[in-house]
C-alpha cells in the first residue's frame, strides 16, 4: 500500500485491512430468516388472542344478558303465583259457598221428607200416630171426581180411583265422602281435599 505523506500532516498508519466479501443479496441469511419465522408467529398469536378474546366478550355479554333474563323469570314465576294463589282462594270460597248452599238444600229436602212421612197415611190405610188428617182441599177435589164423570155415581165401576200413595224412607245422612280423600280445614276458613294414596 502506497501512503502519501505530506509534510504538514501528521501520518495515521491504518494497517492491513482485510476485505470482506459482499453479501448476496438472493439467499437470506439464517438470522432474517429465524426473525421473519418468530415475527410471522407472534402476529399469529396476537391475531388468535384477539379473535378469543371478541369471542369471549361476547359471550360475558351473552351470559349477563340470560343473567337478566332469569331474574326477570324470577319476578314473573312470583307474580303467576301470586295471581294462581288468588284464583285458588276464589275457587275455593265459591266452593265453600256452593257446599253450604248444598248441604243447605239437603238439609230442607231432608225436612220435607221427614215432614211427609208424618203427614202421609201408611201404605195400610191407617195413620201414623200423631199426624194430621189430610186437608179439606184434597176431600173436596175426591168428592167432586165423580160428578165430573158424567153423573156415574164413585160405586160404578167406570170410576177410577186414586192409587195409594208410598212412604218414602228418608235417609237419616247424606252419603260419607269418599275415603279417597281428606277433607282439610285451614283456620282461616279455608277448605282443601287431599287425595290419599
């Protein structure tokens, strides 16, 4: 190597440089290509973890979303209820009524019966003891039968007579309720049937 000295400069001695050989640039070098290879799966990763995470959120919302759903499923389920409790004691009260109206009923037919059978004669012609003689009106409407026959006298054999009349048996009860169920009575008034097994 030729140096060129001039008198007023001092003099640097670089040395022996040694050539590098220039790079080409058609094949990568193992280090860019490592690089490109973590960069590429870094990003895929960052694109995994984003598209998890949108599906994530979605989801969170999703679920609160059903979360709200169910509460208000909550207040509906107490409300229906509350509106089946009111109809239960409706259906209730009008039953009761309905049984007292009932049993009411029985008990006048039940007295109507009884009253009949005092008032009756028995099927012997003989009256029961203690009842009363039948009114004026009935004599009156048999002694006027046979007039209305065109004058046949009630000896002949065209006139027809009343048949006797039958004692009905009253009975002493209405029939048990069935021992299938149990009759419950609440303090309050209220009555409920229990089916028994």
């Amino acid at each position: 190597m030729t140096m060129i000295s001039e008198p007023d400069m001092p003099a640097i001695d670089i040395g022996n440089q040694e050539q590098r050989e220039p790079v080409a640039t058609g094949k990568p070098s193992k280090a860019k290509t490592i690089g490109v290879i973590v960069a590429g799966g870094a990003l895929l990763i960052t694109a995994v973890n984003m598209a998890a995470a949108v599906y994530l959120y979605r989801g969170m919302s999703d679920l609160r979303f059903v979360e709200a759903r169910l509460e208000q499923l909550g207040a509906f389920e107490q409300r229906i209820a509350a509106r089946l409790d009111t109809v239960n004691n409706g259906f209730q009260s009008r039953f009761e009524k309905l049984d007292s109206q009932l049993q009411g009923s029985f008990n006048e037919i039940d007295a109507g019966i009884a009253r009949l059978g005092q008032t009756m004669p028995v099927a012997g012609g003989e009256g029961m003891p203690g009842a009363e003689e039948p009114s004026e009106f009935a004599t009156s409407t048999l002694a006027q039968a046979p007039e209305a026959l065109d004058g046949e006298s009630a000896s002949e054999p065209g006139v027809i007579e009343a048949p006797a009349t039958r004692k009905r048996i009253a009975s002493a009860s209405p029939p048990a309720p069935s021992s299938n169920y149990q009759r419950i009575q609440q303090p309050d008034g209220k009555v409920y049937y229990r089916r028994i097994n």
